[in-house]
C-alpha cells in the first residue's frame, strides 16, 4: 500500500495543491471525485486533503468509488479527517440530488487495455452512463461546474500529424471492440458541449496523455505499469513489440496539477490537453530508461490473446500542451525524473509487490 506520509509523495502533493484556486473568503466548497479509488481519483483526493491540512481550509472533499472496501483500503486514514467523506456508489446510477457539489471531477472509468478487452460493455456504459448522471446533476444545480477527465485516444488515427491539438479529429474503428473506450470518451465529451449549449452547464474537458506515477493501481494492465512493477521488483522488463510508438507521457503530479488549472482558469466547454513534451518518448525508450536504473534486461515476448484485444493500433500518440500552459501550467519532472521519482516513491514496497500475486505495487 502506497505510504501517503512519504516525504517524495508529500512534495508531489504540495505541488499539485499551488494550483488549486480558491478564495481565501469562499466558504461552503465541497468537491466531488469519482472514480477515487483509481490512478487519477486517488491523488485528487490527496490533493485536497493536503490543501485543506496545509492552508487552513475546510473543503468538503467526498471520494467516490463503487466498492467501500478499497475506498477504505486506500484512503485509511479518513477517521483522522472530518472534511473527507466517502461514498460507495455506481456513477451509471444517478447522483443524490441532496448534496450540494461545488465541483466535480468525473475521473471515473476503466482506464487500462485488459478492461478493454474483458469488460467492453462496462467500459462503454461507465463513460456515457456516468457523464450523463454527472450532467443531469449539474443541470439541477447551475453553480456546479464539471471537469470531465477525457483521453488523447479521442484523436484516433490522424495521418501526418505531429502534435495534435484540441480541434483536430481523426478516424476511430468502431468495428473493433477495443474502440469502446475511445468512443465512449468521444460521445462523453460530445455530452458536455451539449447540455453547456442547451441547459447552461459550466464544464470543462481534460484529454489525458499517458499518465503514470506511485497511485497506479495493482490491477493496472498499461505497458509502463507493467514495467514500473518490474522495476520495484528487480526484475527484467518484457517487452511485448518492438516499442517503436511515440506517445505523450505526463507525470502525476504534473497532471493533476494541469488538472487544477482546467478546472479554475479553463473556459467552459473547452478542452486542453495534458501531456508534457519533455516526455515524449517511445515505449522502448521507456524499457532502457527503466533498466538502467535496475541494471537488469530488457526481454521481448509475444502478447497473450487477451493483451492483444486491449491494445492500441501501431500508431503515434503525441499532444500539443500549449493551450495549457496559456493557462501557467509548467510541469515539473521529464520522464527520467518522472520514472525515478516513482520507482523511489513505491520502492519500498517491494515485498508487497511480490507477494500480491505477482502484479501489485
């Protein structure tokens, strides 16, 4: 279990936090995360604890996850903090109208190739079921304002591009059932715009680039997750294709942090990206950069059937983050100090890495 007290980790936090943007004389601020018990939703939470413990604050933070044991699993210290609540519950049902959200972060969703490929229907029904719910809610409260968590996959396949920005669009497959998730993100933030133009809601969109760092979960099927467990564990990476695509990566800290300044300085129904251009590599790069630190080797082995069905096309995958930093975002950390500062976070858990069937951090 990540140690929220690690000093690394507490920087990581106090970073994201100086982007948070809200006046000293604003009283009553609640938010709302779901999916807070992933990769993302955990560290929003943190975040806020954070800001609350370390600027004399007194938000109303509620994480929402389906299942209570891991919420309670992952946020055990919540018996110490009055201001952090936590609510079992399926965001394809709808919200309880009772509660007053000042935000919410919608960063609920399967977000990785083997849910993909297991769970399609509940990938696709998460994205526009949950979206909807979240929508419906902030069409009932007009002061609610909504930050969608969307993907870089929304683009799909655009021929010839370097760097894509927000207004460029390209082709999806929707005869392979992998393309649920994209898809599903496509129409989730075609909702958005929508009920912004019909019914006024105030909501912003982020498109994630390729986002990793200590909150990644034990269950988490993406090729660097896969590689950072090797790495705590000392082990060779195995590399599953030759790693010739070149994709957008984005730190943790950093992401979140570009997260804060969509959700106070972004204009509604505006998408930014949220990658790093320092970080711009292939997943080969990634294996060599992983191994020099470990000293181990690199062993290429061919996918099982299941990897496959959850993977993405052959095809580079880099984001323009300019409209971002219009907006003073500046990441921290490349990807080498990146993948340091994860693998040094989480490094002491190595015996629980092992032993948690063989794929846990």
């Amino acid at each position: 279990m990540l140690d929220v007290n690690n000093e690394l980790y507490q920087e990581d936090l106090k970073h994201a936090a100086s982007y948070i943007n809200i006046p000293n004389d604003k009283d009553d601020v609640s938010v709302l995360i779901t999916g807070a018990s992933g990769l993302i939703g955990s560290f929003l939470v943190d975040t806020f604890v954070y800001y609350n413990r370390n600027h004399n604050r007194k938000i109303k933070i509620y994480g929402m996850s389906r299942r209570n044991v891991k919420l309670n699993e992952r946020f055990n210290y919540r018996t110490k903090d009055d201001n952090l609540e936590l609510i079992a519950h399926d965001i394809c049902d709808p919200l309880d109208n009772s509660t007053n959200f000042t935000f919410i972060i919608h960063a609920a969703s399967n977000a990785d190739p083997k849910s993909y490929s297991l769970y399609p229907v509940d990938t696709i029904k998460t994205n526009i079921l949950g979206i909807t719910n979240v929508l419906e809610y902030a069409k009932k409260h007009k002061d609610t304002r909504v930050l969608f968590t969307s993907t870089m996959e929304v683009y799909g396949d655009i021929k010839g591009s370097v760097g894509h920005n927000e207004n460029e669009y390209g082709l999806i497959d929707f005869n392979n059932i992998r393309s649920g998730y994209p898809e599903g993100k496509r129409i989730s933030e075609l909702l958005c715009r929508s009920y912004s133009k019909q019914y006024g809601v105030n909501s912003v969109i982020a498109r994630l680039g390729y986002i990793y760092g200590p909150t990644m979960t034990t269950d988490d099927s993406k090729v660097i997750a896969q590689f950072i467990r090797k790495a705590i564990c000392n082990e060779d990476i195995i590399l599953k294709s030759k790693g010739e695509q070149r994709r957008s990566y984005c730190y943790l800290s950093d992401t979140i942090a570009g997260l804060m300044c969509v959700l106070f300085k972004g204009k509604s129904g505006e998408a930014y990206n949220i990658a790093n251009r320092n970080s711009t590599v292939t997943i080969k790069d990634i294996a060599e950069l992983i191994v020099k630190q470990t000293k181990k080797n690199i062993i290429f082995d061919m996918p099982d059937e299941v990897e496959k069905a959850g993977y993405s096309r052959l095809q580079d995958a880099v984001l323009d983050e300019a409209k971002l930093m219009k907006l003073g975002w500046k990441p921290q950390f490349d990807m080498v100090s990146g993948l340091q500062r994860t693998i040094s976070i989480l490094g002491g858990y190595r015996d629980n890495v092992r032993t948690a069937k063989g794929k846990s951090m």
